[in-house]
C-alpha cells in the first residue's frame, strides 16, 4: 500500500509544480504584453496560443493554488492591463483578421460554394471567463469588449452587402449571432433559464470561469437551465434558441435573409 501512496503524492507534487511553473510563464508573458510594445505580431500570437492551450490549467493553477498570494497582484494586473488587453483583442477583430476571413470566403466561392453563411462575433464581453478576468459586477457585462465586437461586426455586415453585389450568383448570410445571445441573456427567464450569468460546469471564478470545464469540474444539477456551458461557450439549450432564430429570424437577426430562406432560394 506505501509504494502506490508514494507514486501518488508524487504525481500530485509534480502536477502542482508544472502547474507553477506554467501559471507564470503565461502571467509573465502577460504582465510583458501589458508594460511593453509588442514587438510584432508573433507576440500577439504566442499569447493567443498560450491562452488557448494552456488557459485553463494556468489561470485554474495561479487562482487555486495561490488566489490568497496574489489576488492583490492579478486585480492591480488587471487595472493596468485594461487598455493593453482592449488593444489585442481590437487587433484579432480588425486588420489582418478582416483580411484573413474575406480570403477564406473568396476561396470558398471560387470552390464553387454560392450559399455561405457567416457568423459575427457574439458577446465575449458577457463571457463568464472575461467577467471573471475583469471582475465584473453582477448582472453586467466588459463594455469595451462587446463595443469592439460591435464595431467589427457592423464592418462585416457591410462586407456581406458588397460581396452579394460583386460577386456573381452568390448569397451571402449574416448570422447576427450577437444579436441572438443579447437576447438570451437579456430574456433569460422567459426562455426558461435561471442563469444567464455563470458557468454550468465550473471549476473556480465568481462566474465559474476561469477555469475550463474538466473531470474535477463541478457541474450544474440542470444543463438545461443555464446559458453558458464553460467559460466561453453556450449550453445545448441556448444553442437551440440561437438555431431556431437561423431558421426563422427575420432582419433583426438574419440578413437579408434566414436559414429557411436561403435553402429555397
């Protein structure tokens, strides 16, 4: 029995140091992002990754196992990388990112595809992970992320326009998919959900989410009741509202046309 206890102790000892040591490699390169310039857009990259791939099980490691050491560190962080964090996230919205998905559409249609649909950026601002990140105060949402999506959006609304126009025999849909979940979670309870604000499956965070969903997760007694699933994405139930709207919404949150349309078109 001594020899599994020691194979287990030390399994844990060496979760909960790569846990460390990779917390910090990501705040640190934070923390880099925040007090200087990006160096190019590599930088930019290497954080989007490093959130991507590792985001649950640092921010999950640096809040659990050292939230009473450093929740004075992460909430000056977070004062003093508002406008930094606002400046990435513009530049995944805007630039290249414009320019990457306008080449994506074009080689979906000079691959013959005539009926695309193209999704706008949602909410992230009502996020339960960047809610939590910016320590939102209940029942509200990170402006300045949603006004960016906003901004973002409107331009790719008015790209749909010009590619219905240039190109020929193509229909192009605009998925306001913003639109959609603004409603959610403004309506939650005349949907029949009872929280529009957290995480189903949650690990840690006021909104359950900084920390992805996984095996040590708690998850809600009823899916079915929340809007978020995990830190980002929306349950089964809200993804069925969101599909009913595709299928039968009108200008508000289709354009210029919905789902049933476009197939009969």
């Amino acid at each position: 029995m001594r020899l599994p206890l020691m194979a287990l102790l030390l399994v844990g000892c060496s979760f909960a140091l790569a846990s460390f040591i990779l917390g910090f490699t990501l705040l640190a390169l934070l923390l880099t992002s925040c007090f200087f310039p990006l160096a190019s857009s590599d930088m930019l990259q290497l954080l989007v990754w490093c959130s991507t791939v590792f985001g649950d099980l640092l921010w999950g490691s640096v809040f659990t196992q050292f939230s009473s050491s450093f929740g004075t560190l992460f909430s000056l962080f977070s004062g003093v990388c508002r406008e930094r964090l606002f400046l990435l996230f513009g530049k995944l919205l805007s630039g290249d990112g414009g320019l990457k998905l306008l080449q994506f559409v074009l080689t979906l249609y000079n691959l013959a595809a005539r009926k695309i649909m193209v999704n706008s950026v949602g909410l992230i601002g009502c996020s339960p992970f960047v809610k939590d990140i910016f320590f939102v105060a209940e029942g509200k949402c990170y402006d300045p992320f949603n006004q960016l999506a906003q901004m973002y959006n409107k331009k790719l609304k008015s790209l749909i326009v010009e590619l219905n126009k240039d190109l020929d025999g193509a229909k192009f849909v605009y998925v306001d998919t913003y639109k959609t979940t603004e409603d959610i979670i403004q309506k939650f309870v005349s949907y029949g959900f009872v929280d529009a604000t957290s995480a189903c499956c949650s690990f840690f965070g006021r909104h359950g989410g900084l920390f992805g969903c996984s095996p040590f997760s708690k998850v809600c007694p009823d899916r079915s009741k929340y809007v978020f699933w995990d830190s980002f994405h929306l349950t089964d139930a809200a993804n069925l509202v969101t599909a009913k709207y595709m299928m039968e919404g009108n200008l508000t949150y289709m354009f210029p046309m919905n789902v049933r349309q476009l197939v009969q078109s």
